[in-house]
C-alpha cells in the first residue's frame, strides 16, 4: 500500500472490529500500568496514617520503577520463548497479585513487597504493549497505534488521580489496589479469549521461537537490577560522597551489563549496538534516554518549586503536570496520519520542542508566572507526543526479525531508565544547591533555575541522537502481514 493510501485509510482501518479489539486490549495493559503511580500517589498519606513507614515512602516509587525496567529488559526475550500471550497473560496476573499484596499489607515492608511486583507486572505490560504493536499491525498503521496509545496515557493524567481520590475520600485505600486487581484479571482473561497464542513461533519468520533465542539470563538482570537500584537509592535521599559512589557504582553495573549482554547472541535482552548513534536502533534508544532523563525533573520538583514560589495549592500544579499528558495526547492525534516518509522531519521537530520547553522552565520556573510555566509544560508534552509517535516506526525499519521485538520492548525500558537516571543526577544537583536545607524561597528559585539549564546538555546531547537518527537512510520495504487474533 502507498503512503498516501495509508494516510487515508489508517484510521478507518482501525475502526474494523479485529483492528479496534486488538488496539483496545494493548491499551488496557498501558492503563493500568500509566494510572498506577498517580493513584499511588493520591492515596499515599493515608496509608502513611494507617499502617506508618514515611522514612519509606520514596521506595514504593523506586521499587514500581525498579521493577518496571527490569521487566521491560526481559519483555521481548520471554516474549520470543515463550509466546506473546503467555507472557502478558503472566504480566497481568503479577500485577494483579502485587495489588493483592498491597491491598492487605499490615505494615510498609509488605506495601513495598506488592509495589515490587506492581512494578514487574505493570512495566511488562507497557513493555510487551510495544511488542503487541509491532507484531499485531501493520507498520502503516503503527502512527495511529501510538497515537491512541498516547492517548490512553494522557488520560491516565486524570484518572489515576480520580480513582486514589474517590477511595481517599470513602476511607478505603485498600479498595483502590483491590479495583486494579480486578482489572488485572479482566484483562488476563481478555488476553486468553482475545490473543492468539503464538509461542513457537518466531514473529517475523516460520522459525521455531526457541531456535532464535536462549536460556533467561538472570546474570544479567541481576546485574540491571543492583544498577538500577544504586541509582535510585542516590536519587531517594542524595548527600554527597554516599550519593555519588551509589551513581558510580550504579552506572558501572549497567555498563557491565550492556558490555555482556552485547556479547550474547541469542538470549540478548537488548538490540545490538545499543548506544550506537551510528545506527539507526542505537540512535533511537540514545534519544530516548537523554530525553527522558533531561525531562524528569518538573515532575519531580515542579509542584515543589511551584508551591514555594508562587503558592500554587497541589491541585493547581497537578493540572499543570497534567497539560504535559495532554499536549502529549492532541499532538499524537493531530499528527497521527502523517505519511512515513515525513517521520525524520515530525521527530526532529518534536524533539526540538521538547528542548526549547526544557530551556524555557529554566526561565519561568524560578521567575513565573504559572501560566507561562503552564504553557512550557504543555509545549513539553506536545513535543514528545508529534516525535513518539513515528519513532517505533521508524526504527523498526532498523531492525530485522527477532531485532523488532527487542526493540520494541527496549523503548519503554530504557526510557523507564532515563528517568530513573535523570531523578538521581537531578537529585545530586539539587542537594548542591541547598534543597535538602530549609526550603526557603531563595532556596527554591536557586535549586529551579540550576536543575532545569544542567538538564540542557542532556537534552542537546539527545538533539545529537535524533538528527542522526533523521538522517540515517532506512531500509526499504514493509514488514510481513501483521498477526492476527483469534
């Protein structure tokens, strides 16, 4: 089909029965794992009154993340060995479980204990999501795919928060986790009724799965693991040399997995050349975690900054954080049918937006007002959601036969990643400049300032990535016949 075929048929392709069950079934996956870190949050102070443990409240954060990445890494290999729909199907269930956990846990430890296997469940979920994009539609209709999955994810923005907030206000926190658990197994049996089970069977070829790949390394996702949650615990509570010696620790633990897992041919987690701005995969990747980790702080610190400096009540900045998703989600949507060969230009594009919105908070998140930070925020998600959308497609064109679904599940894993990078280096910065002392204003306009203009090189050493990635010449030719459901 030709491009501009597509461009017209693509949605209306969608809108067949097969095509919207398929994109609604992969989207209930991104809910549950999108809307799950804003409920938290929602619900986090009463938990703390009734079961206590504040000294531990960052770790039901870092443990999700923790957990989200490691699963993201694994996604694409189990996928390969054991089938797609087995592995959501297990993805799903462990999610489930974990809010079991949390829904009956007596004391913080056991809360900790669930949101680990939240985490491994719902990062799987959003990991495999790719995977099941990649697999069950045509690249030709992947922009439209991405877009509604973009949108899924703004809404979460609003939801996730409206769910904590309803069982907030009944006194029942224990029912918000029990409500996810629910949907997890909604959506296990939807997956068993609704997938068709393909294990055996390589995506791209007639090639037995187990021939293309290996045994699970759980060397190497040890190893992610204990990097992951160097990082993380540097990012939780920075204070100098302990801070920095858990970042370099953390970061050479990752080196040394990249370093073995690229060595690896059959069971790697990752694609090749990962870090390879040279090649159209590695280039992907290498933008996906610089702007991931040079974006991370508004969320982190905005409401903080914003409630100091401009007494913005935490509803006011939630919404502000909010128009972040939802530029996110119109851009993805309005530029949804853009024919392919306009991909290089509308990433490029985006990202530039991204870095202009990043420069701006260096400005107007020290000095306001709101609404010009509101507006940056908004450019912010925009950005992302014009370049997102076309960049699974694009690097697929990269990747060939079981390449594709590393890829597809290494996106969200390794831009779970960068945000947990990004939250250490951020965290470091900012306890530079006095945001561990008493959070004056000074204080405050001096740590906004400082963490959002040392994010810049981040984001420009991303801009590298991406106009690399732009220029590189994808190979031609479409990918086989999608797969089809039951």
């Amino acid at each position: 089909m030709s491009e501009a075929a597509g461009k017209a048929t693509g949605w209306r392709e969608l809108r067949n029965a097969g095509g919207l069950g398929r994109l609604a079934l992969i989207c209930f996956g991104v809910w549950l794992h999108a809307a799950d870190s804003l409920m938290v949050a929602t619900i986090i102070p009463d938990v703390i009154r009734d079961i206590g443990g504040a000294q531990l409240i960052a770790w039901t954060v870092a443990l999700y993340e923790i957990g989200s990445i490691v699963a993201g890494a694994a996604s694409a290999l189990l996928a390969l060995r054991y089938g797609l729909r087995r592995v959501m199907m297990a993805a799903a269930l462990l999610y489930g479980a974990g809010c079991l956990v949390s829904a009956v846990a007596p004391d913080m430890p056991v809360m900790l204990a669930g949101r680990l296997a939240q985490g491994l469940g719902g990062g799987g979920l959003m990991a495999l999501t790719f995977v099941a994009a990649n697999r069950l539609f045509e690249r030709r209709l992947m922009a439209q795919v991405m877009a509604a999955i973009s949108v899924v994810w703004g809404a979460s923005a609003f939801t996730g928060p409206l769910v904590g907030g309803v069982f907030a206000e009944l006194d029942f926190w224990r029912g918000a986790f029990l409500f996810f658990a629910v949907q997890s197994g909604a959506l296990t049996a939807w997956l068993y009724a609704g997938l068709r089970d393909d294990r055996g069977t390589h995506p791209d070829t007639a090639e037995p799965a187990d021939a293309a790949v290996g045994a699970i390394p759980f060397r190497r996702l040890a190893l992610l693991s204990a990097g992951v949650l160097a990082i993380a615990a540097a990012g939780i509570d920075p204070s100098g040399l302990k801070s920095g010696l858990l970042v370099g620790g953390g970061i050479a633990l990752l080196t040394l997995f990249l370093w073995l897992d690229g060595r690896r041919q059959d069971d790697r987690l990752l694609p090749r050349r990962p870090l390879s701005i040279a090649h159209g995969v590695g280039a992907a990747l290498v933008l996906v975690f610089c702007f991931s980790a040079a974006t991370v702080s508004l969320g982190i610190y905005g409401p903080v900054v914003m409630n100091i400096l401009f007494g913005a009540s935490a509803l006011t900045a939630g919404y502000i954080l909010a128009l972040s998703s939802i530029g996110w989600s119109v851009a993805a949507i309005i530029s949804a049918s853009a024919a392919e060969r306009h991909d290089p230009t509308l990433i490029a594009t985006g990202m530039t937006v991204v870095i202009v919105s990043v420069a701006g908070f260096a400005y107007a998140m020290p000095n306001g007002p709101l609404w010009l930070i509101a507006i940056f925020a908004t450019l912010e998600g925009a950005g992302f959601g014009m370049a997102w959308t076309f960049l699974l497609r694009r690097a697929t064109r990269f990747a060939e036969g079981a390449e594709k679904d590393r890829l597809a599940s290494a996106i969200p894993t390794i831009q779970r990643l960068g945000y947990a990078v990004g939250a250490a280096a951020m965290g470091l910065i900012a306890n530079a400049f006095g945001f561990s002392d008493a959070l004056s204003p000074a204080t405050a306009r001096t740590v906004a300032f400082w963490i959002f203009t040392l994010s810049l090189p981040i984001a420009v050493f991303g801009l590298v990535a991406v106009f690399a990635f732009a220029r590189l010449k994808a190979p031609t030719g479409d990918r086989p016949a999608a797969q089809e459901p039951h």
